[in-house]
C-alpha cells in the first residue's frame, strides 16, 4: 500500500527540490495514531519548510505541512478510535516532524483535537493554524476587556490569512473593524468579510518621534510587528490590549515603553505551537461558532499536492490572499 506525499529533498549544491512522490507506511514516523489525511493548507512557515528550510527542517528527505485534518485509520491511544474525525495545527509538524502535505500522517495522540461538530475537514484547513492563531488573539482580546462598541479593531496584514480570518471574525460577533494592507485590489475582499475601514500601510509603517499618540483603537491583531507595531502601541487607547501574532514586517520593536506606562497598554503574545489541549479545544469550538461559514469560503483558494511548490514561493513573497485549501487526494 502506497501514498501520495510532498517530498522535499536537500540537494549537493544546499539547496532543495519538492516532488509529488509515492511512500509506504513504514516510512511515516513514530507516533500512536495513524491518520488518513483529507486536507491541509499553506502557510508562511510551509513555505519556509517547501523552499529553503528557514532553519525549521532538521532533517531531509521531508514531508512538509504544519497542519492537517482527516480520519484517525488506526490508534494506539485510547482517546482516539478509527473513523474519528480529527484536525492538527502546531507541535512542530511538518518542520521537525512529518506533517500533512501526505495523503497519510502518523502522530502523537496528544497533538491531535477532536473536529468539532458542524466543521468540516476542509472548513478546519480554510481555517487552519492562520485561522487557529487569529481565535487565540481575539480570545486574548476579550480575555483583557475588549467588548463591541467599545471602538474600531485594527488588524494589521489584515488581508494575509490570519488577517483574513480575524477580520471575520471581529466583523461576526459586532466589532467596527479597521484592517490595514498594502494591497489597494484587495479593499473589496477585506470589506466583504466585513471591514468597514481600510487603512493603507504607509500610513503606520514608520515610526515617529512622539511615543503616543491620539488615542484611535480598542484592540488590535498585529501580524506585522517592526515599525507598525511600534506604530500602533502609540494610538491604542487607555487600557487596550495588541495581540501579536506575526513579524512581517521585522522582528526588532522600535519603540518606548510609555504606552504601557501611561496609557496601560497591554501587549499580549500569541503562540498557537504550543497551545495547551484545553484552550486548543475552547478555540476550535469558538471557531465553529463565530467565523462565518460563508466569509470562510471566501477567502478559499484549492490547490492540490503538485501545485505546492509554486504556492509555498509565492507565500513567502506576500503574493497569497486568504486561505489556501490543499485536497491530498485530488
């Protein structure tokens, strides 16, 4: 019994190639529960981990593809039974470990979550760890007192796929959403899932002298960082909180620290790698409740295994909207 897979091979010269490659079983990892895998999806570290690694892979050959969703085929772990129904974003895979991009997974009972009820195995890789980690940042939000009619939300690289999803979502449950991005074509699609302002990047990605600034947001999911991070810390209001969920725009923060001093700003990480099974599990069921179905399958692109190559450079050079989709057995 064979399976289709994304290979990525290390050639002489240190860089890599990607191929649609048939596998068997035995060369899948270890790991308690074997997965048949339905779909998985793009993002920024998939592409890293198809091209040039970004320091992600340890070893090669390898099997890219940082999330997945499916039906368990067989499971050493009692919590998991064969034909549940199951999805996985984070723990490493598909950079250390043999993730999705395979019509086949084996992995770590403990790595896996349930698919909620009334979300469908593509819905969860529309959704995906882009989607997962703009949840986390909303549920970090409200955690910290963000409320509807409190004022505007900002998302930053609001048209990139966490962007996209967190727009939705602030839109759904009756937030007044801002959403930067630097793409002018994509002002419909932002206002579709539900953006009622469109702020164009140059008007926050560089920094000013003044540390604060009037104070314009309620809260912000910032998938930037750098400059416009610095930026928005300046213009958040009094006791407002920035869930960080990305860098780029660069990793180094050139600002003060008179927002969170005056102004009682709260800068607040977001890590969806390692998320605890518990908020793992209340994030899904959020997800299933407040994204809208309808905005989600907007924001789809299908591909399928052989297209991956392409869409992992194009992701890396900025070039993908929303959400991409990948059918394993297309």
């Amino acid at each position: 019994m064979t399976f289709k897979a994304l290979v990525v091979e290390k050639l002489e010269d240190g860089s890599t190639s990607a191929s649609v490659r048939e596998l068997t079983e035995d060369r899948l990892p270890a790991g308690e529960v074997l997965v048949r895998v339905s779909h998985s999806t793009v993002n920024y570290k998939d592409g890293l981990c198809i091209g040039p690694g970004g320091g992600l892979v340890r070893s090669y050959p390898h099997v890219p593809g940082i999330d997945f969703a499916g039906t368990v085929e067989a499971s050493d772990d009692p919590r998991y039974k064969p034909g549940d129904a199951v999805v996985l974003t984070g723990w490493r895979v598909g950079e250390a470990h043999w993730g999705g991009y395979a019509q086949k997974a084996r992995v770590k009972a403990d790595w896996l979550v349930p698919l909620p009820d009334g979300l469908s195995a593509r819905q969860a890789m529309a959704v995906g760890t882009a989607g997962f980690t703009a949840m986390l940042a909303v549920m970090a939000l409200e955690d910290h007192g963000l409320k509807p009619g409190h004022g505007p939300v900002l998302v930053t690289g609001a048209a990139g796929g966490v962007g996209s999803v967190a727009v939705a979502i602030l839109a759904a449950l009756g937030h007044e959403v801002a959403a930067v991005t630097g793409r002018p074509e994509t002002e419909a699609y932002l206002r579709d899932l539900g953006a009622t302002r469109i702020v164009p990047r140059e008007e926050l990605n560089e920094t000013v002298k003044r540390p604060l600034e009037s104070e314009t947001w309620a809260g912000c999911v910032d998938a930037v960082g750098g400059a416009m991070l610095a930026r928005v810390l300046g213009q958040m209001k009094y006791r407002t909180s920035v869930a960080a969920v990305g860098l780029a725009g660069g990793a180094a923060l050139p600002a003060t620290v008179i927002p969170f001093l005056l102004r009682g700003v709260n800068l607040l990480g977001i890590d969806s790698v390692l998320q605890p099974y518990d908020n793992r599990l209340r994030a899904w069921q959020r997800i299933a409740k407040d994204l809208p179905m309808d905005k989600l399958e907007a924001m789809i692109q299908p591909a399928t295994l052989a297209d991956l190559p392409q869409i992992g450079a194009d992701i890396l050079k900025g070039k993908v909207q929303g959400r991409v989709v990948v059918d394993v057995n297309a």
